[in-house]
C-alpha cells in the first residue's frame, strides 16, 4: 500500500535543552547540580576569501554546543541534538534493511536506525505490512516536553533515549499511510512532535483506501497525482524551478505542477515509486530533473518532462529488465598496478 518516507517533525531530534547561568561574560565554567564544570573550548581558524583570516572561540557544555551567549543578562544557551550522538550520521543504520527477508525482520532492524528521523514503511511478498516512526527520541526528564529551553542545571537531563517508538505489524484495516500528520497511537504520552489538524494529505489517502478493493500499479499512480480541485488554471501559476546552486548557465527550465499543500500531490514529493510484490519487475517510479548530476549528459534534465506530465519510468529489478531499458554503461577499472 502507498505510504512514503515522510519525515517526522524535526523537534523530535532537535531539542533546544540547556539554558546555561554564567556567572561573568568570561566564564569558562557552566553551573550544575553537583557544583561548577570547565566548557570545553575549541580556537579555531576560518579562512575567508578577501579578509584576513578570523579566530574565533566555539565553546562545549556537557548539553551541546553553545549557539548563543546573551552577554546583557550573562545567559549562554547550548543546544542538544540526537543527530549529534555517535553513530547518528544519516542512514547508516538503514544498511540493515537491505538483508531483511520480511517486515517482522523489518520492524527489528529499524530498532538500530539512529537518524534521520523517517516514517519507514514495508510490504513483502507473504502479504504482510508494517510502519515504525523510526529515530532517536530522548526520554526527557523533569516534566521538559523539548519545546522550550529550560535552565542547564542538570535537572532536566536525558535519561538515555525511548525504546515505544510507535510501530504498526498488519493492522487491522489492512492499509498504512503516512503523510506528515500525527502519527501518535491513542494515548502515546509523552509524544514525539507536535503538530495540529487538520491532516488533509492524510485523511485524502485514508478516504481512498478505506474504500477497499484490489488496487492497481494504475490505482496507486492516480492516488498519487490526486490533487482534490480542477488545475487548468492552477498549473499556470503553480510552477517549480531548477536553478543550478552555482552555474546559471546549468539551470533547467521550470515546469508547471498540479497538485499543492493539502493535496496528496504535494510538491515536495520529487520522488515516488510503487512497488508490485506481485511482479517487482512491473516496479514503477518517478524522480525529477534527470538521472544525472552532470550538465552537458544527456541525462541531465532528461526527467523535467515525464515529472511534469505525472509519468513514471520503470524501476527494472531483474538482471533481464536491466539489460532491456539499459541505455549507458559505465565500466571502472582499476589501474594497471
């Protein structure tokens, strides 16, 4: 069933935890339950092109590091991030998904997935489902929910991080999705976000598939593409552009779009596909501007157009679809030693 890695609110990693009481605008000590601790503080050098070089001085509490210091009340503030735990570079702990051979391996694996934090989603071929909210989420202390920044005394302290991330294995109404709305079981507490109603992404999918019935490659490309009002104006004025972040010369020309926030056609989705279990050859996706980061390749925006028109190219699994839509090989060899 359609789903889609969306990601979960970023508070749920990205807390602001300690407010740090500094005693003089030249502390190098920040003040704890247990008595007075030395930062940690790092000179480094940034070069800048046409100035003298700059020095500056980035400081570290036990919380994170200090973004800002309020020099008029003597007030520093640090910031802790589940992101900036070791081992929560983005994705490595997604490596384990390619060795499942089932979504009850699925559902154990993501427990060693760190960051980002993603809605993860899974069918097999055996019929079964599964979703997990899957990332760090620290268990706070002190009664802190992570939505304001609260003394660095050590009182509100993370005590290690949760282990009830919510997770659903073939629920009963035989469907899972996500669309960035609230994903918190029924009386989940404390929660991982905070968003607010309404859902209307959601609760679109949610009124198609709950309809029931056998869907389709066909089915899920219109779910995919609805966009709830007529676009024969709307595209006109709905446009994304592909600017190059450096060469103007490399920019791409804009299309125009259906779709918008609060339809299941958001424009943000630059990438989707769907997967048949049944016939993973008959696997379709869509991604946009081309299969290349090279200007000049042919395959450079090679995608703006079938992207615009809401097409799909084939995601070929077997050996035998490779070589049948194999257009450009690659060969690298090493050098002779």
């Amino acid at each position: 069933m359609p789903g889609g890695l969306e990601e979960l609110a970023r508070a749920a990693l990205a807390q602001i935890e300690g407010e740090i009481q500094l005693p003089g605008l030249q502390a190098e000590v920040e003040v704890l339950r247990d008595g007075w601790e030395p930062l940690r503080v790092v000179v480094d050098t940034i070069l800048v092109k046409g100035e003298a070089p700059r020095v500056v001085e980035l400081r570290f509490s036990r919380h994170g590091p200090i973004f800002y210091e309020d020099t008029v009340n003597g007030r520093s503030y640090a910031v802790k991030a589940a992101v900036l735990e070791p081992g929560a570079a983005g994705y490595p702990g997604a490596l384990r998904l390619a060795e499942v051979k089932d979504c009850r391996e699925f559902l154990a694996a993501l427990r060693y997935y760190k960051a980002p934090s993603e809605n993860t989603i899974c069918g097999d071929q055996e019929g079964n489902i599964a979703w997990r909210a899957s990332g760090l989420a620290p268990r706070r202390t002190g009664g802190f929910d992570g939505r304001l920044p609260v003394p660095g005394t050590g009182s509100y302290r993370w005590d290690g991080y949760r282990n009830d991330n919510p997770q659903e294995l073939n629920p009963e109404r035989g469907w899972i999705a996500t669309a960035n709305h609230n994903i918190h079981p029924p009386g989940y507490d404390p929660p991982l976000f905070f968003k607010r109603t309404p859902y209307p992404r959601y609760e679109r999918i949610a009124e198609v598939l709950a309809a029931g019935g056998n869907y389709t490659v066909k089915d899920l490309k219109a779910l995919q593409h609805d966009a709830y009002w007529a676009q024969w104006r709307w595209r006109r004025m709905n446009r994304s552009d592909f600017p190059h972040p450096l060469v103007r010369a490399y920019d791409l020309p804009p299309i125009e779009r259906s779709g918008g926030a609060g339809t299941v056609a958001a424009l943000g989705a630059t990438y989707r596909e769907i997967i048949d279990l049944a016939d993973l050859d008959a696997s379709v996706a869509r991604n946009t501007p081309g299969q290349s980061g090279q200007p000049g390749s042919p395959f450079y925006g090679n995608l703006l157009e079938t992207f615009a028109n809401g097409e799909y190219f084939p995601l070929a699994y077997s050996r035998q679809a490779v070589e049948a839509n194999l257009a450009h090989r690659l060969v690298l060899r090493p050098a002779a030693l």
